[in-house]
C-alpha cells in the first residue's frame, strides 16, 4: 500500500478554513465536514494532518499565537528602556489586531473558550514572555506597579481587543491621536 504523503498547503488550506469558519460560526458550528468542504478536502484527509477537532483548532491556535508574537517583538531590544520598549510592543500589537483581523479575533475567542486545552494555553502562553519579562524588570526597577502579569495584560494589551472591534463595526476610528492617546491610558494604568 503506497503511504500518503502529506501536503503542506492542504494542511495551511485547512486551517485557514478552521479559522474562516471559527470566526464566522464560532467553534461549535465549525465541524470537519464544513472545515473539509471549506478547504477543498475530502473529510478523511483532516486525520492526515490533525488526531481530532481539538489537536487542529490547538495547532490552528499555536500557530496564530506564533504570528503574533513574531509581530508584537519585532525590533525589541531587551536593552531599550522600559517605556520605550512597551511603546514598542504595544504600538506593535496594536498594528497586528488591525492588520490581521482574522487572526486576532481568533486569539480573542481563544481567550474565551474552553476549547483550548490547558497544555496549549502554557505553550501560548511562553509566546508572551518577552513582554511578561519586560513588565518584571519594570516592577524591578521601580517603574511599573507591582501588580500581577494578568492585570497589567487587562489594563494595557486586552482594551486593544475593544478598540479594534469597535473600529470594525464602524463605531470608533483608530486615528494615530486616537492610538498614542490609548497607548497613554495604557501606561498610565501601569506606571509608577
């Protein structure tokens, strides 16, 4: 019997489809049968690449949690100082929730689901360390508050989330003033 060789663009195929339909539907409404159709697959060939539903949307969300980070450290020197290396990030993140809308409502949903299990919520989370080691060496330095990663991540990174969706449903428009002013309130909220 001759062994399937795998295709690396049917494997981007079906998770850009996983992705379309998550976004679209919302993970429950996204079954193999419509991520195959979607990818242009027959149903079989998703256990080529994936085990189940929950190992693709975990590599969908490892992989999106990946792009982000590449673009949320992109020019980081950990020897910048503090405020300008979370202006830095935050400017890049912001930049990264607007120009990958897909993306990162995805990562907004995986926020919110318990369809990520906690295996991949860790690895996710390494993708930050960067910024959670950024934030440590602030608070070591006097310069941020000694709060918890997860309260400094809520006032600072998620209101982005808020603001980039009210963007897309025409409520508010990210102007440049708009977004230094919100990178202000962001560092405001963390400063010392």
């Amino acid at each position: 019997m001759a062994k399937r060789v795998k295709s690396n663009e049917k494997r981007i195929a079906l998770l850009n489809a996983t992705l379309s339909l998550v976004i679209n539907k919302g993970f429950h409404d996204a079954p193999m049968s419509k991520i195959a159709k979607l990818a242009g697959v027959s149903p079989a060939t998703i256990y080529i690449y994936f085990e189940n539903k929950q190992d693709l949307i975990n590599q969908l969300y490892l992989e999106t949690k990946a792009l982000f980070s590449e673009y949320a450290f992109k020019n980081y020197d950990v020897n910048q100082p503090i405020k300008e290396s979370f202006e830095l990030i935050w400017f890049n993140i912001a930049n990264f929730k607007l120009n990958n809308v897909l993306e990162a409502n995805f990562l907004s949903q995986c926020d919110n689901t318990p369809m990520i299990d906690e295996e991949s919520r860790q690895k996710g989370l390494k993708h930050l360390q960067p910024l959670l080691d950024l934030w440590e060496r602030g608070q070591q330095k006097g310069v941020i508050k000694l709060i918890s990663p997860y309260l400094l991540y809520a006032y600072t990174i998620y209101p982005l989330a808020f603001l980039t969706t009210m963007q897309q449903n025409d409520s508010f428009k990210l102007t440049e003033k708009n977004l230094n002013e919100a990178f202000l309130a962001a560092w405001d909220s963390i400063k010392v």
